[in-house]
C-alpha cells in the first residue's frame, strides 16, 4: 500500500527503519543480581555494579542471554556463534559508568525478517538487521523540582534487546503493523512483556524522505524513545511533512536527534545525530567473546512455542476461518488458546464469532481483559452446544450470555432458570402462525399480491408472540407454506 505525500514540486516517500529497544522479562538485570520490579522506590534496585563504583566487574546473566537467542530464532534470524560486548562511550547524567555495556560489530543475533499485515489484506516482508544486547541507563527526573533533576537507578542495567530493523517501512501504516507484530512475536515467546507504557518496549524511528522514483536516501533524522504505537505514526506524519517542507523551502536536512512532544504534537530537536565512532566503540576489557554451542542453541529452538504467523495459518486451515477472524484470534497468546478450548468440539466459526464479537466486545466494554473474564472458555463452549442443538436461538443466546457474564453462571442453568427452551414443536408454531395470519388479513393479502418484503413482518409478530422462543427455522418453513397456500 503506497504512502505517497504531496508536495509543491512533486511526489515524495517516506523511507523508514525501526530500533526497538525491548527489556527482557528477566528477574535480575544483565550485569548484576539486582531486581527488576517495576514501579519499585526509586534507587531501590541497585547493586555496586549498576551505580558504577570502581572495581566492580559485570557478571553476564545467562537467562538474558539465552532470551535474547530465543527472540532471534522467532525472528527467523542467524544466531551468531560469537559476539562481543564493547563500550559505547557517552555522557548522561543517569549512566553512572560514562559508558553503557553493549554490542556493536558483533551481535549476538543477525539478519532475519518479521512479515506484517496490512489492512487490504497484503503482507510485507520487513528484514532485520540484527538484535544485540546491552544494558538500560537509568531515567533522569525533571518535575519533582522547579530547579533540580532528580537520578533513578532502578532501570540501569536492565537487559534490552535492540531490534534493528533494515530501512523496509514505507508508511506510518507499515510502521504500526511491524510493531504490533514484533511486540505480539514478543509476547508469544515470553521474553519481553511488551508494555510500552511501562517502558519495557520503546521505539526509535530512522526516517528520511525522497522524491518518488529516487533511489538514492535522504538525510534521516532519529525520533528517540516513542513510547506507544500511536505515537509513533503520529510522529512520522509530522516529521515526514517537516522535512519536506525544509528541503522544498531550499533547506537542508541535518542528521539529528529529535524528540516527540505529544502536547504539541511535533519533533523537536534533541541534539546533532551522533555516528558509531562519535561513541569510541571498544571490547568491553571485563567480559570475554561470548561462545555459544551448537547444541544449546538447538535446545533453546526446541523450546520456542507456535508462534502469530504459523498459528494464523493452522486456524485458517484447521477451522476453516477467514483471514480476519484467524489474524484476531492470533493477536495475543491468551486469546488464541481461549479460542481453542471453546472450539473443541463445537463449531469452529460459531465459536470464533462469539469470542471475536460477544466475548471481546463484553470484555472491551467493562475495561476487562481477557484474564479477567467472568465467562470460562468452557462455559462459553456449553452456551454454542445450546445454539447448535436447536435447545436455545441465536437470539436468546445474547441474553443468556449477557447474564453469564454477569453471574458467571452456566448457560444451561440460566436456561432453565428462565425458562427460555426453544419451541421445536411445529404444532405449537403452527397455532401461533395462525393466529398471526387471522390477525392480519389486509397484510397477508398484501404479500400474496407481490410484497414479498412483508414475510419479515410476519416472522416477527410470530416471534413476538413466542418470547422469541420459536424455532426460527421451523417458523420460516410453516410460514412460507401458510402464506402461500
């Protein structure tokens, strides 16, 4: 889907690459045993390590690592048998040591690809640059004082994994679909929890823009830190537009640094875009090459469950779904195994289009997640065996799931309770059509003259009179015989 912007000398495209920073989901950091507890008291979590005091030598964290192995085999990426951690030399208040631990020439994980879906249907191919490791700065504090800046180190230290995507992203569009993705791939591998408004995943956009048919790039500018997925579409609009504007007023794009203000819902400029060797990369002198085996390495792909794409496809063809429905149910890991323990047995489509538009819409509307509902998977599969054999209709469902998901009861007792048993008795529903048609003479005339649009009218009146009990069916079949005859 192409994302073409207009401006006063022609055609222009975005060229776009992603640095996700994802925090593994890991019970002490990358160097040290200090916990990682979000939302802890500040400088609560810090060992001598993270708060840099001399002496004090980093002690690689093997859960880390072998998640970070883990992600690159769900990438569908070349684990690289050797990497090396480096220092990346730089000043902030926030980072104890003036350098932070990372990787550069050598990543643990290389070139893979994730495939996006976009709304018309298509998908593309985005490749992966590499994923390295490297520990989190801490988080400088600027409100809690009119004249001083506070330091929290509870999040220095702390394992990420940039995600480096290749410069494949042609629209805000494509942008929002690769992170979505990436944060579902994530999830289902359970290395990081993806929380964005926690931190625990944050992007940085690489965006340039070029005439329309230009094959060479543009000067890109880096948006550092967006931290939710609108944000970040947003940003690129805007910046996109900005450096349009700049190049066609007979400006020039400088290589920059730039934040997203969401107030203002603008870029600003942070500082000049630094290059690798503004950073004096060098072999971290504390920590050896890391050598990892061939056989560990297949262990840990042992290990990797079923993830989006291939559950996606598997629904499509075991269930028979459409590529809608099967791209919802995949969306998070707790929503497709819901769905398969409602399924077992039961219809396929009719369980996903009660999960999809009962269940989600309930939950949605209560502010619930799906850990929270009051409806088991296993009830609601009770609820489409009432449906299927003909006990209750579609209809009476509704309201019978409605109080399931009040009373956390079971479809089967509330139909009882109620009362609500659907009349498959045709003697029954032939009495009731009669009357109907006694009722209404001028309207039964009225349809066998032509007006066909009148049988609606009539299904209703009966099953008004039923408590929307009737079978509708047999309503339909004892009515088009009566009113023809």
């Amino acid at each position: 889907m192409s994302y073409i912007l207009q401006g006063q000398t022609g055609d222009w495209e975005v060229v776009m690459g992603l640095e996700v920073h994802a925090q593994i989901t890991a019970d002490s950091k990358l160097f040290s045993g200090a916990a990682t507890d979000f939302g802890a008291e500040p400088n609560s979590q810090v060992s001598l390590v993270d708060a840099g005091f001399p002496g004090m030598l980093p002690v690689l964290n093997k859960v880390c690592v072998e998640k970070a192995v883990k992600t690159g085999l769900g990438l569908k990426a070349e684990i690289n048998p050797v990497s090396v951690f480096e220092r990346k030399n730089y000043f902030y208040p926030d980072l104890p040591t003036g350098y932070q631990i990372s990787q550069y020439l050598h990543p643990i994980v290389g070139k893979g690809v994730i495939e996006i879906d976009l709304a018309d249907g298509s998908t593309r191919q985005i490749g992966i640059t590499r994923l390295h490791l490297e520990q989190d700065a801490g988080k400088s504090i600027h409100d809690q004082h009119p004249t001083k800046s506070y330091v929290d180190l509870n999040r220095a230290g702390c394992a990420l994994m940039e995600i480096v995507s290749e410069p494949d992203l042609r629209s805000p569009e494509e942008a929002a679909a690769y992170l979505n993705k990436l944060r579902m791939i994530l999830r289902y591998l359970e290395t990081c929890d993806g929380n964005m408004e926690e931190g625990s995943m944050r992007a940085d956009v690489n965006l340039s823009v070029r005439k329309v048919g230009v094959k060479e790039y543009g000067t890109r500018c880096e948006i550092k830190n967006v931290n939710s997925i609108k944000a970040v579409t947003m940003a690129i609009e805007y910046e996109a537009r900005r450096q349009i504007e700049v190049i066609e007023g007979g400006g020039k794009i400088n290589q920059e640094t730039r934040l997203w203000d969401p107030v203002k819902g603008e870029t600003r400029s942070m500082r000049s875009k630094e290059d690798a060797h503004d950073y004096r990369y060098f072999p971290d002198p504390d920590l050896l090459p890391l050598k990892l085996e061939t056989k560990w390495i297949e262990e840990i792909k042992q290990t990797l469950p079923e993830l989006p794409d291939e559950k996606k496809n598997r629904f499509k063809g075991e269930y028979g779904l459409p590529t809608y429905d099967a791209g919802v149910l995949v969306a998070e890991k707790i929503r497709a195994d819901y769905f398969e323990e409602v399924a077992k047995g039961a219809d396929a489509k009719l369980a996903a289009n009660w999960v999809i538009n009962e269940l989600l819409g309930a939950l949605n509307k209560d502010g619930k997640t799906l850990e929270e509902t009051p409806v088991k998977a296993v009830q609601l599969r009770g609820l489409i065996a009432l449906i299927s054999d003909n006990t209750i209709s579609g209809k009476i469902a509704k309201d019978v799931f409605a109080e399931m998901f009040v009373s956390g009861k079971e479809a089967a007792a509330i139909v009882e309770e109620k009362g609500l048993k659907q009349v498959t008795d045709t003697g029954a529903i032939e009495k009731i059509i009669d009357e109907v048609i006694a009722e209404n003479p001028d309207n039964v005339a009225e349809y066998r003259s032509g007006k066909d649009k009148l049988f609606g009218f009539f299904v209703g009146q009966v099953m008004k009179k039923m408590q929307g009990k009737g079978n509708p069916a047999a309503i339909n079949d004892i009515l088009k015989k009566k009113l023809s005859s």
